[in-house]
C-alpha cells in the first residue's frame, strides 16, 4: 500500500554471514498494510504474534496464546488501521511474502498531543532474528511517522534486545517502571520507556 523499506546491502552483507536457521528467499521487505490485506493477512500475523509471546516476549498476552485471542487481536488493529487510528507495517521474505516481522505506529492521541505517536508491538520472528529486520521495521515506522507529520515517538519495552535496538536507532531512555507488566510466564517484570524526536 505504502512504499517499501528493503534491508540495506550492508545489512544483507551480513545476513548472509549470521544465516543459521532460516533462509529468507528474497530481500526483506517493509511496507504497510491496509485494513483488508490486514485481515487477509492475519493467520500470518497470528503466526508471528503467537511465536514471539511463546518465546517470552512481553507483549500484553499471556501463554498460551491461542489462535482465536490471536486472530481477534489482528482484526482490532485492522479496525484501527481502516479508522486511521494506527499505521500497520510488516517485513516480508519479498513483496507477498512469509510475513518475518512487524511493528504498529499508533496516530491517534489525545486532541493535546497531536504531535505525538507510540511504536508498538515490534515482532520478529524468532528464526528471523538478527538480520537487521528489527532495525528496518524501525526505520520505516520512523519514516510512517514524519509521514504523518509526527514529531515525537514514544515506547516502552521490557527486552533488553529491543532496547539496545533502540538505543542503536537512536532512541533516549526515560527509565524503568519496576514490576510494570508480567511476562508470558506469569513472572513480574519491569517496563523501560524511550523517546525519540524525529524532523
Ligand atoms: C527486539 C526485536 C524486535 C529485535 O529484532 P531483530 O530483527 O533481531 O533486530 P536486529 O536484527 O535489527 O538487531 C538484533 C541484533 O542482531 C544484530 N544484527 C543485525 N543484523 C545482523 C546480521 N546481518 N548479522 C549478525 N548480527 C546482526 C544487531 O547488531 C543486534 O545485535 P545486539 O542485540 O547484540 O545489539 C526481536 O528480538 C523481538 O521480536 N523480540 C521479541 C518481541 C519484543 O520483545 N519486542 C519488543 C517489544 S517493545
């Protein structure tokens, strides 16, 4: 729907070095999604969403994640995509392809912060790991982002891989709030919020 954001050469450079699980078929891609290949798309989201809260991720659900809570969490986003509450991206194994990452922008904020967005749910799958699709994804939702004329990105996460990410693409560290969320295990865990300003 919207342009794509391939992973730069030098990060395909060293795909190719850290293959050990999968092997992505073509460049990987980044680009967003639309309410109806939204849903068109869900068993796919589903795939991604369920794989990274079995693998521990805090990401709002609890394990196990079933298909169907899966699934009806995809058609919300998809029902905010078409209201234009929320940007949708996905990183794909080349245009159409297996869907290996994603991550969510939310526009809509109270009528005071117009000039705010949050990132949510950065997803890559766990075979995808460590190729640069996690800072593609943030590349591109930082680009949706001035697209929308958005100046300042906030997020909160509680991995520590995604907060060097972070820290690479950029982002200030605000601090942690401790015992903010459980993980998917039941385990307590502490929340850490970052900002960006983007122009
Ligand atoms: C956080 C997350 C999105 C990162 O995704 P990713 O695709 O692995 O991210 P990247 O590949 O860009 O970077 C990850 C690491 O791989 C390294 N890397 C990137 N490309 C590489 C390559 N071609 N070869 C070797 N290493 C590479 C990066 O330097 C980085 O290293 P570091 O963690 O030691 O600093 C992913 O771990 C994830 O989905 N986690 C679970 C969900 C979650 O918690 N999301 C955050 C919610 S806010």
């Amino acid at each position: 729907m919207v342009s794509g954001f391939a992973v730069s050469k030098h990060e395909k450079g060293r795909e190719s070095r850290a293959a050990t699980d999968l092997v992505l078929a073509h460049p990987v891609l980044v680009r967003r999604l639309g309410k109806e290949e939204a849903l068109a798309r869900i068993p796919a989201l589903s795939d991604v969403l369920i794989n990274c809260v079995h693998g521990g991720a805090s990401v709002s659900f609890m394990a196990p994640l079933s298909r169907e809570r899966a699934d009806a969490f995809w058609r919300s986003v998809a029902e905010d995509v078409a209201a234009g509450g929320r940007a949708l991206l996905v990183a794909e194994d080349g245009p159409g392809g297996e869907i290996v990452g994603t991550v969510q922008l939310v526009l809509a904020q109270p009528e005071n912060q117009p000039h705010r967005a949050d990132v949510s749910k950065m997803l890559v799958r766990r075979s995808a790991r460590r190729r640069g699709i996690g800072a593609a994804l943030m590349r591109a939702v930082e680009d949706a982002a001035r697209q929308a004329a958005k100046t300042l990105l906030v997020l909160d996460t509680a991995s520590d891989e995604a907060e060097r990410l972070y820290a690479r693409s950029g982002w200030a560290r605000v601090g942690a709030v401790p015992g903010y969320a459980l993980l998917p295990d039941g385990r307590p865990c502490d929340t850490v919020y970052y900002y960006k300003q983007i122009g």
